[in-house]
C-alpha cells in the first residue's frame, strides 16, 4: 500500500481516533490521552500554517501550546524548585567566601 499526498495526515487522525474510541471504551492509555488533544492541536497549527491558513494556524497552534504547558506544569514546578535550591546553595557558597 503507497500512500501518496496527505496518506500520513490521514494515517494520524486514524491513529487519534482510535485512541480516543478505546479510552471511551474503558481500555484507553490513562495519561497519554490527557496529552494526546494537546499535541494534535500543535501539529495541526502547525499544518495549517504551512498550507497558508496562518491566522487560524497560529491560533490553534497556541492553543496547544497553552494546554500542553498547562499539562506539564508540574514539570515547571519541579525545575524552578531545583533552581532555587541552586541559586540558595551559590548564595551561601558565596557568603562564606568573603568572611
């Protein structure tokens, strides 16, 4: 089977649509659902900016952008955490040099 022009868009909305039917179901993949919508609204932004649809491409672009940041927020917390701990401990580090 060749599949030719836009054969692999169509491949990923079967692939989407069928995740989404077996998570409706009850057999669904728990958390990669929550971040499945996200993603595909970035990659179809980012199709609609190619083929020349800009305004509304960018549109649902930084909609994904915001819900798959909203997504990985705990992500954000943990690495600002981490960098307040560093930026304490060169602080310190710092303080205890010039005494």
């Amino acid at each position: 089977m060749k599949l030719k022009g836009n054969g692999g868009l169509a491949v990923l909305l079967i692939a989407c649509g069928a995740l989404i039917l077996l998570a409706k179901i009850g057999f669904g993949l728990g958390f990669l659902m929550g971040y499945l919508f996200p993603i595909a609204l970035l990659g179809l932004g980012y199709y609609g900016i190619r083929n020349g649809s800009k305004f509304f491409g960018w549109v649902i672009f930084i909609i994904g952008l915001f819900a798959l940041v909203g997504k990985f927020s705990w992500l954000f917390a943990i690495l600002f955490a981490v960098g307040l701990i560093y930026f304490g401990i060169t602080l310190l580090k710092r303080n205890q040099r010039t005494y």
